[in-house]
DNA sequence: ATTGTGACTGATATACAAAATGGTCACTTG
DNA sequence: CAAGTGACCATTTTGTATATCAGTCACAAT
C-alpha cells in the first residue's frame, strides 16, 4: 500500500510552537506507532516522550493536548484513504467509473483499517463520535471530490441536471456515511463487500438522465 | 399515539410454559413499566416478580431468560412503530407515496423512541447489536412491505422494471438502515428530519422508470 | 398434578481506596 | 534566550473486596 502522504492539509488545529517539524513529525511517528500497537487509551504522554527521548513537558511545546496528537494520528489514517481514493481516480474515464470507485475504495479501505490497524480505527472512530476536526475533513474532502465527479457526469451527460446539485450531493454523503463514518461500518462489516456495490448502483440509478 | 399492538407474530423464542396469557402479560406489563423507568440493566428479575406479586423463579416459568423478556418488550416497541407504518399506508394512494410515508413514519417514530423512552430505545439497540429475534422480525416485516410497495409500483408504472427486484429491495434497505437501525440513528439525530426525506428522494429518483 | 417458593451458586456489578495520567509552570541548562 | 525539565495537582483509571444478580432446583402448598 503505497503511503502517499495526505495532502489534505488539515487544520493544523492543536498545533502550536514553532516550526520544528523534525521534533514534531518524531512525536507523530512515535504517537503512530504506539497508538497502533496498544492503542490510544493505553498509551501515556509519557511514552510518547521517553520514545523521542524528551520529557513529557516537552510534548505540549508542539501540541496542546494528547488529544491533538490522536487527531494528527486520525488526519493521517484518513488523508492516506483520502489519497488511495484519488489514486483510484486516475485512470477512470467516466464520472460513473469515478463514482464506482470512490465508494469502492472508501468501504475497502475502511474496512481494511478496521481489520488490519484496529487501534488506529478506534481513534477514527471516537473522532467521528466526537466529531474531530479531522474527521470534518475528510468527510468535507470527500464531499468535495464527490461535487466535481457529479458535475462532470452532468455535463458529459452521464448523469440527469434536473436535481439540485446540493440535494444531490447530499444524499448521495447520506447513502456513503455507513460506509465511510467508522461509527457506521462497524455494524455493516458482513454485509461487505456487496453492500456498497448494491448502494453504488441504487445512486447511480437515480443519477440517470 | 394509538397503542395498537403489533400483530408481527414476532416468534415467541424464549417463552415457554401453558399459554397463561395473563400471567405472562403482567410480567411483560411489569418488565415495560420497569425497563422504561430503571433501564433493563438495572432492572432485576425480582424487581419484575415483586411487581406481579410472585417470587423470582415462578418468572422462569414463563421466561426462558431475562434477555427473553427483554425481546418480548423489544419486539412490542417495534411492533408499535410497524403498526404506525401500516396505519400510515392505508390512506395512501400511489406506491410513490407510500414509501415516503414507510420512510417517514420509520425514521420518525423510531427518534421518537430515542427522545421519549430513551430507556426501551437502548434495549432496541442492545437487540441490533446482539441480532436478537425480535430485530430480525422487525428488518423481515419492513423489508417485505417494502417489496410489496416495490411491486405495486411497478405494476402501476410507476416505477422501473429492468432491475432485479432483490437487488432494488437490498439497496433501499442499505439506505434506510441508518434511520430505522438504534446503533446508526444514534449518530444522525441532528440530521433528522432532512436526512430521511433528501434519502427517500435519492432512493425514488433511482426507481424512476 | 399444578402452582409457587426460596435457598443456593457461579458470574457480574458496585463501591471505594490506591495508583497512574493529563496538563501546567516555575525553573534549570547550554 | 531557546531548549528542555520534573515536581506538582486535579481528574481518571485500576485493582479488588464486597455485594448483587441471573438462573436452577428440590420441595412445599393447594
């Protein structure tokens, strides 16, 4: 899995002092590799400080809390899916192809970091259920990538104009949520990989002219 | 709200002993009363004895398990929403019509019950997560109506014909899982009631003919 | 026979003291 | 002054001893 690093460049929000990205991206790998191993509550501060070899009062130099770290860890799990997704989109020709595969590998890759980084998928998952800036941004990001594919099928005439494009976009991030918000997916992981496909042809039956 | 009782003939598991209807009712009645005012977990089985006026182990001969006693009240909460949904449907005259009422009815009374009897509302989402009977009852009576909904609209023309009716009836019951589910309705309360209806016309622009 | 009981048991929940943690800040170090 | 520390405090978490509960069963009452 290639690691194209996000480039959503979140809301750095809970950052704080200077600059020093080589401190802080040590703290951020430390953060990831601990926090996937024995998760978010099980790791302290002070093991995230002894790992970068500072004390803990050293952390809150970069960040304002344990908790910005793990929306750092979050951006990150989430921007790699954001990027897989854009991936995905290269070499797709039609808007409906591009739809197919946001869901595709939005649903796949969810799930994958449900099995495969479990820790990792509980910090999505409280950063969904309390609602995260990172999990904003990657909901918004997505909704955004989603416009562009609907108003290029609108104009290439894949898809029908009548619908306001709000409306449109809206249900559509309605019928993607289960799939995409960890909250979510966890109640619908044996009904993968079919239901996704079968949501993906119900919404591009009511995008049809 | 007419109590109607839901005649799902929700499959009596977990209840043995004679038909004593009026015994096993005042146990339910009691378990109701309790379970919505303490919650099920801190409702005890004596508690629900005391309450008829007998002792804990003569509950045992009606009830399988508390959790049986639990499915029984669970299946009456969602035997009352699928009796609103029928309620609902008489004076509606277009297949159209009818599944937003299906849509609208369901999503609104089962917030309803989160808001109102937030205490039977966990025990809906305890029977979803643990996929007790009484859950499965209330997906299969839904999901036939729906089919039959489906069915007339296509008869009348109202809705298209080309794809496969399982696949149609699997899709819309992905996207309304989240308003009728208590695990996913948790976390799209704040979106009601635009949600439901932006997904119902997302779903009845997909069965345009 | 039918209706009903209450003592008994392993598993679960509660309560509460002790330990650990997140976060701050005055201070040291180079 | 910039980089870094560790004692300190309020709040959580953890360990654990105690109490409660779900479920059974032999038996009592009718």
């Amino acid at each position: 899995m290639i690691a194209a690093m996000n480039d959503i460049r979140t809301a750095p929000s809970g950052v704080r002092g200077p600059a020093e990205t080589e401190k802080r991206d040590a703290i951020v790998n430390a953060a990831k590799e601990h926090f996937s191993l024995y998760g978010y509550g099980k790791t302290t501060v002070s093991d995230l400080a002894k790992a970068i070899g500072f004390s803990k009062g050293y952390i809150y130099k970069f960040f304002d809390s344990k908790q910005a770290i793990g929306e750092a860890i979050c951006a990150g799990c989430l921007g790699e899916i954001t990027s897989l997704v854009e991936e995905a989109l290269v070499d797709a020709t039609t808007a409906t192809e591009k739809f197919r595969r946001v869901f595709k590998t939005i649903s796949e890759n969810s799930a994958a970091l449900f099995f495969d980084e479990r820790k990792l998928y509980d910090i999505a998952a409280v950063s969904a259920l309390e609602r995260w800036g990172s999990s904003q941004a990657y909901v918004d990001h997505v909704s955004a990538l989603l416009q562009t594919i609907i108003l290029e099928g609108r104009e290439s005439g894949e898809f029908e104009r009548k619908t306001p494009l709000d409306e449109t976009l809206r249900g559509i991030m309605h019928v993607l949520e289960p799939f995409m918000n960890p909250l979510m997916l966890q109640h619908k992981l044996d009904e993968l990989p079919d239901a996704p496909n079968e949501v993906t042809n119900l919404v591009l039956r009511s995008l049809a002219p």
